[in-house]
C-alpha cells in the first residue's frame, strides 16, 4: 500500500495543484477572509500610535512593531493553512467518502497532499507581503539571528501538521455525529484568540497567556510568528519547537485513532 | 401579505421542530454559542487591559463596550438567521435542486430567506443586553430614551443591511458555483464590525461606511445610543439602507435569471 502510494505521489500533487488552479476563484475569496490580521494591523497601530503598548513581558510594542508582526502572521496564516476537516465532513454526510476509500491510496494522504498543492498558489498570494514587509522598516523588527531563520522551516511545517491533523482528527469525529463542522468553528474561535492570530499573546493578561503555552494554537501562528519578528534567541526556540512537535505528534496519534475507528462504523450512503 | 406571514411562521416551526430532533446537536449549539459570545469580547479586553494602556482613541472602554454589544447582537442574527439560510441556497445552487424551490408559487427570494434558523442563537439578544448595562455602568449614566429609540430603528436599518448583503453573496453563488467558504468570508469581513470604525484609516472607513457598510451596523447604533450620532448621519444610513436593499433585490432578480440548474 505504501509503495502503491508513493508512486502516485507526483500524479496527486499534479492534480492538487491543477484542481487549486481550476478552484482559483474560490481561493480568492479566501485569501480574503484571511484579511483579518490587515485589519487588526490598523486597529492597534491606532492603539499603539500615541503611547507604545507594553506587553507582559515587557516588550514595548510601537506603530512599526505591529505591522511586522501582523504581516508575519498574514504570511504564515497563508502558509499553514488546511480544510481536510470540511471536505471529510462533506463526503461523510453524501456518502462520497466510499468514492475516496475505493481508491488503492491512504485516503488521508491524499487529503493531505491535495491541501499541500495548493500551498505554490498561496505562496505566491504571500510574494507582494513578504516584499512589503522587508521593502518598508517594518524590517528592522525582523529577527537578525540566522540561526532562528534556520528553525523556522521546521516551526513552519509544525505548525501546518496540527492544522492538518487538528482538521483530521475533527472531520473524522463527522463519522461519529452530525455536529462535527460545529466543533470546527469552535476549534477556530478558540484558534483566532489563542493563536496570536488578533494580538501577540504577550498582550494578554499573564494567566491566559500562561494558558496560550500550553493549548495548541500557539504553534499553529505564534511560534513561526514569534521566530521571524525576533522574539526568541535559537536557544529559547529549542523547547518551544519541542512542544510544538509534542503536539502534532499527540494530535496525529489521536486522529489516526478516530479515522480507524471511525471508519469501522462507515456504512456510506443509505447503510 | 398575511400569506407571507402563515408561511414564515410554519418556517419557523420547522427549524424548531428540526432543532428538537437532533438533540444532542441542539445542546452542543447552546454551548458553542455562549463561547462565541465570549471570544467576541476577549480581544476588547486585550486592547484595553490594565490601566496603563491607551485603548481606541476617543473611545474609552464602556463606550467601546456599547460596540461590542451591537457587535454580539448582530452576529447573533448573522448566525441565527442569516447564515443558515445562505448555506442551505449554495447546496441548492450547486446539486441544481433550487430548482423545486423556483417552483412553488411563492416569492423565492422569500423561500430560500426563511428556510432556516439556528434558534438558539436568540440567546444572543439577553447576552447583549447584559452587556449594554455593565457598558452603561463603566459610562456612569443611562442612556436617553430618545437615543434608545434611535438606536432601535438603526437596529431595523443593520438587520436589513445584513441581510441585503446577504442576497447579494447568494447571488455571487449563481455565478461562482464552488464557493463553499463563502459563508466563511463572510464571517470574517463581519468581524471587523466589533470595533468602532473610526480606528480605521480613511480608505478602509470609506469601504466600511459605504461599500460594505459594517460602520452603519454597529457603529452608528452604539453612537446612537450614547446619544452623539449626529441625526444627518442617521437620516442618511436610513437612506443608505433602502438603496442598498433595492439593489440587492435588483441583483437577486438578475441572478436568478442566470441560473441555469444542473447541468445547464
């Protein structure tokens, strides 16, 4: 099965990306609702414009220092991002899924490679922020050490599997009930306010950024998030990245165990 | 008209009676619903925090709070009665069963409105006005009777804001058939509405007045009530408002005249 499906690897990323180009509208629309943190850019250098704003940590946030940050997180948001959850809850409620397990390839690979093609599309989406975040002086609240740029990669892909396997592990839960694609928004609320995605966490009252290390969003945004805007030294990232990977790994465990048994009980359409 | 009403009321009964079949979705609803009351109010919380910060210029806090309150209210008729019905017309629109909705002898546009609603989201009303009393308080002062009625009538002009936008997406899904995450988009821009729209720059204020008029939805009923919307700025968002609901209908028509069902 393995060896069947690296070998149709290349054909499904060529079909991801085809599809990603085909569905480009669609895209669109939702590069634009990830425009939020464009948004809470304006808000807070308005906030930020007379006084500086002073984290918990200490750090001093000015005009500058929140449009680097927010155009980072534009950035990896665009980067991490996944909709397996949505597309398992579709094809569980139609009965598709039978189509999908027909096929002699893992169908979560498949999930997963079709979310990965779509990431040459994104980037691209990212190119005119990146240029405009290392173009203007939002530059200088860049991290200058090349040492955290070398953890970054990994901080990236870390982040990108707890989406996926977040999104796994929920749209499997549709093989149990009907009210999956609820928990997913509840998943999202709680990702928009933890992730760093509306304000660094360093600005959150200490008990609930306590509570941000330990939850999973952080990782999704705020570590990659925090290693490009220059928060961490290479040493203080070393076990931040270690939780990170602590949770994709819990959450790819738990989701390999819901899909298992979930799929015991799929019966598709008019079982 | 009385027609209209016999049928929005049997609508009605069946999103409660469908409501009640699925219990266990019926309480999970209950719960998700009071957690997004609560990360609407977080981040105000953030920006504000201790003492020591700023905050939105020439807002102080129970002011801002009074946004956050329209903000809850409205998202609470965007979840209870818009979104649903959007969701249910794109399935429509994209299996080509709109088709038996075309056919009955009623209003469409009328039908697939009223198809669906999440009752619970009714909670949302109470949670704000729990809110408006502790802005209120945080203010020192009750506000005039008078800017309460006016604040209620721009509540009329925001719901059919909302809706008329509403429409004119639905129509978007004539043309764009794979637009899944629509409802999605949707959301996201609407969540720019819990803050008050004088933090934004000019251009974006300009969008946020008069293209997609999210200032109109909880700015200006928040300014209302606080009593220092001036009354132009009120007469013209009513003005606003009915323009803008004419060319949603106008659109609608339009769109429904492309639609071409499945395999078309």
């Amino acid at each position: 099965m393995i060896g069947r499906s690296l070998r149709a690897l290349p054909a499904l990323v060529r079909v991801g990306f085809v599809e990603s180009l085909a569905y480009r509208t669609e895209m669109i629309i939702w590069v634009f609702s990830t425009t939020m943190p464009l948004v809470m850019m304006t808000l807070w250098t308005a906030v930020a414009r007379s006084v500086p704003v002073v984290g918990g940590g200490g750090k001093s946030w000015g005009t500058t220092a929140f449009v680097s940050y927010f155009l980072s997180v534009f950035i990896v948001r665009q980067l991490i991002s996944g909709w397996a959850g949505w597309e398992m809850y579709y094809e569980v409620r139609q009965g598709t899924l039978a189509m999908r397990l027909l096929r002699p390839i893992h169908p979560l690979l498949s999930y997963g490679v079709g979310n990965l093609a779509a990431l040459p599309l994104r980037a691209a989406v990212t190119l005119p922020v990146i240029v405009v975040l290392f173009a203007t002086n939002a530059r200088d609240h860049l991290s200058h050490d090349w040492h955290v740029w070398l953890l970054f990669p990994f901080a990236l892909v870390g982040g990108w599997v707890i989406t996926f396997f977040a999104n796994v592990a929920i749209g499997a839960l549709s093989l149990f009930m009907e009210s999956s694609v609820k928990l997913m928004d509840v998943w999202l609320a709680a990702f928009f306010v933890f992730s760093g995605y509306l304000f660094p966490l360093d600005l959150f009252p200490d008990w609930l950024t306590a509570a941000a290390k330990w939850l999973p969003f952080r990782y999704q945004i705020g570590l990659p998030v925090e290693l490009m805007t220059g928060v961490h030294t290479w040493e203080s990232a070393l076990p931040l990245l270690a939780k990170q990977w602590a949770w994709a790994a819990a959450l790819i465990v738990a989701s390999l165990a819901i899909w298992n048994r979930g799929l015991a009980r799929f019966q598709a359409f008019g079982g | 008209m009385g027609r209209y009403l016999g049928l929005l009321s049997r609508q009605l009964r069946t999103s409660a009676l469908l409501a009640a079949q699925y219990r266990w979705d019926f309480v999970v609803d209950g719960v998700v619903s009071l957690f997004f009351m609560a990360t609407a109010i977080v981040p105000l919380f953030v920006v504000y925090g201790d003492a020591s910060r700023p905050g939105i210029p020439g807002w102080s806090f129970g002011e801002a709070l009074v946004v956050t309150g329209w903000f809850i209210l409205l998202q609470g008729v965007l979840d209870g009665a818009v979104n649903p019905g959007l969701q249910a017309v794109i399935d429509h629109i994209r299996k080509g069963t709109l088709d038996f909705v075309l056919l009955k002898p009623a209003d469409a546009q009328f039908l697939v409105s009223t198809a669906r609603f999440q009752l619970w989201r009714v909670t949302s009303v109470v949670v704000a006005l729990v809110v408006f009393v502790i802005a209120f308080s945080r203010v020192g002062r009750a506000p005039a009777v008078l800017d309460v009625a006016a604040s209620l009538v721009l509540l009329v002009s925001a719901t059919l804001l909302l809706y008329s936008l509403w429409i004119l997406i639905v129509s978007a899904a004539f043309f764009v058939v794979k637009v899944d995450n629509l409802t999605y988009l949707f959301s996201s821009i609407f969540d720019a509405a819990r803050w008050p729209s004088s933090v934004f720059p000019n251009v974006l204020r300009f969008v946020f007045t008069f293209v997609v008029p999210l200032a109109l939805m909880t700015t200006f009923p928040a300014e209302a009530m606080l009593g220092r919307l001036e009354s132009s700025a009120l007469v013209g968002s009513l003005l606003g408002t009915l323009v803008f609901a004419a060319i949603a209908r106008w659109t609608w028509l339009k769109a429904i005249g492309h639609y071409t069902s499945a395999g078309g």
